[in-house]
C-alpha cells in the first residue's frame, strides 16, 4: 500500500512536448512509471520518448484512462492546465511550475477543494512512492525502501528532502513515499493533510517532516501531532539563523511580525512530541534512533 499514488496508476504529462516535459518524462519513464499519455494542444498525434500525444487531456483520458496528471507548463498558463484536468476527471496533479501568481494559486486551491482532488504543490519537486512510481523532477536514486522500518517524508524544500533521504538510506532507514507539498503561499496539500495520510499508511512506520521558516503550516501539524499522532515523528526546520522579513527561496518562506520563525515552530513541534533535529543528518539519525528502539 502506498498513499496517493503507486505502480498502477496511470500518468499524463502536460507539456510533455516542452523541454522540461520531455527530459523528466524520460526519467519517470525509466523509474517505472506508468506514463501512458502526454497532452500539448497541436501536437495530437506525435509521440514523446514512445508516449503518445493528444490535443486535450480529455481525449488523452478517453483513450488511455490516465487518472493523475504531471504539469510542465509555463507560469502563465499553468491554471488553466490544470483546470483543464480537473475538469476532465483527473484525480491526482501534481504541479512542477514555479512562479505562478497567488491569485492563479488560490483557483487552483479552491478548485481542488471542491473537486476533491488531490493537488501536490505548485512549485514542488513531486511525489516519489519509492521504488512504485515517481510524479516529478526528484533525484530517485538517492531514496530506497531497503533498510530498516519505512519513513514517509513530507517536505516543503526540495533540495532537503534529497539530504536527508539520502542521510536516511546511507544509515540503512527505508522509506515509504516522499511527497513536497511546494514552496508557494498557497499549495494544495499541507502537512496536516499529508500526516493524516501517513497515519493511516500500514507501511509507513515513522514520519520526517521538513519545513522552513515562514507561514504556520508546520505549527498546525504540530497541532495535529500533538492531539493525534501514534507514530514517532521526526522535524527539521531550515532557517534557525534567518532575521525577520527574510525569505529563502521560496514565497511562502517570510518570516512577518514575529510570526513563523525557526523557533516558534521548533518549540511547538516540540511540545507536541515530535523530535526535532539541528541538522539534516541528525534528522536522519533520530529516525533511525526512533526506528529501532521502537522494533525492541
């Protein structure tokens, strides 16, 4: 069992025909994908890396059944690429494009909500079920399900999910999906959502949560935490040293009016129960700490 996504569920590439669609469907394609149609207007009837190509993700859904969507689209029209699939019936998008404007991000939030469809980011690097199948841009080869007990990673940074998956899978800790819920203002899936998910997960064992400073995402999961997690979960927070107004990357990193700092998340983590590391490794260390005195 995995969340969300796994090996039998059929995946469309939206800008499949642009250079990033086309280099990360390779990619997805040699994890094992099961990327079975890829949609740009015009391009109906071509192929990309053997995939085929269709006018609309309608007709891409009628002859292929895809049911979760990829987006490689530019900024500018990313909402309406994925109104187009949410329209169409796709239950699963996950959103690769940065930059796009707050008022397009709250659409889409809006129409997920009411759709109830599961909308990972924008501006995230994916969702990996580890050795299943892989929607997004993420270096797969540093994650394994190997090792001792299975930890799920939810995660607003890309680049440290990628350290400390590969911190866990050198110290021997499997792990189960890795999902970035994105680096915007505005996403579709937060953590609160995704913990509920790993809760219910027979084969998650354990949870990494990573995030950043900025906004209160990660004290409403500490809330969550607090009131209804069974299972040991593990915190890392970038930003410990980072002043007030500044930002990391990302739009939803700002830390405003004393709010949303390293430290009132790491405190409130804390109080919940979770185990918060200083560090990537020690992140990494503490799950397999948590792992292991739980087996005894």
């Amino acid at each position: 069992m995995a969340i969300i996504v796994d090996e039998n569920t059929k995946v469309l590439v939206q800008g499949i025909t642009g250079s990033q669609g086309s280099f990360h469907t390779k990619r997805m394609l040699e994890y094992g994908t099961k990327i079975v149609a890829g949609v740009r207007p015009g391009k109906g009837g071509t192929e990309v890396h053997g995939v085929p190509v269709y006018d609309t993700v309608e007709s891409a859904i009628r002859s292929t059944g895809a049911n979760a969507s990829v987006i490689f689209v530019p900024a500018p029209h990313a909402a309406d690429a994925f109104m187009e699939a949410v329209d169409a019936g796709i239950e699963v998008v996950v959103v690769i494009t940065e930059g796009i404007p707050a008022h397009d991000g709250l659409k889409m939030y809006h129409k997920a909500k009411s759709a109830g469809v599961k909308l990972i980011g924008p501006n995230t690097p994916g969702i990996l079920s580890v050795e299943r199948t892989h929607l997004g841009i993420m270096p797969t080869s540093v994650f394994s399900k190997r090792g001792i007990g299975r930890v799920g990673i939810v995660s607003r940074s890309g680049t440290l999910t990628y350290q400390v998956g590969q911190y866990l899978t050198k110290l021997g800790v499997g792990q189960s999906t890795v999902i970035g819920i994105g680096g915007d203002k505005i996403v579709g899936l937060g953590f609160v959502d995704v913990l509920k998910m790993f809760e219910e997960d027979e084969e998650t064992d354990a949870i990494v949560l990573i995030g950043e400073i900025g906004g209160t995402q990660e004290e409403e999961a500490a809330e969550y935490i607090a009131s209804h997690a069974t299972k040991p979960v593990i915190a890392y927070i970038a930003g410990i040293t980072a002043p007030p107004g500044k930002r990391m990357g990302h739009a939803g990193a700002i830390i405003e009016g004393g709010r949303g700092t390293a430290k009132s998340k790491i405190e409130a983590l804390e109080r919940a129960g979770a185990l918060v590391g200083r560090t990537p490794l020690e992140t990494a260390q503490l799950a397999r700490k948590a792992l292991s005195e739980g087996s005894r």
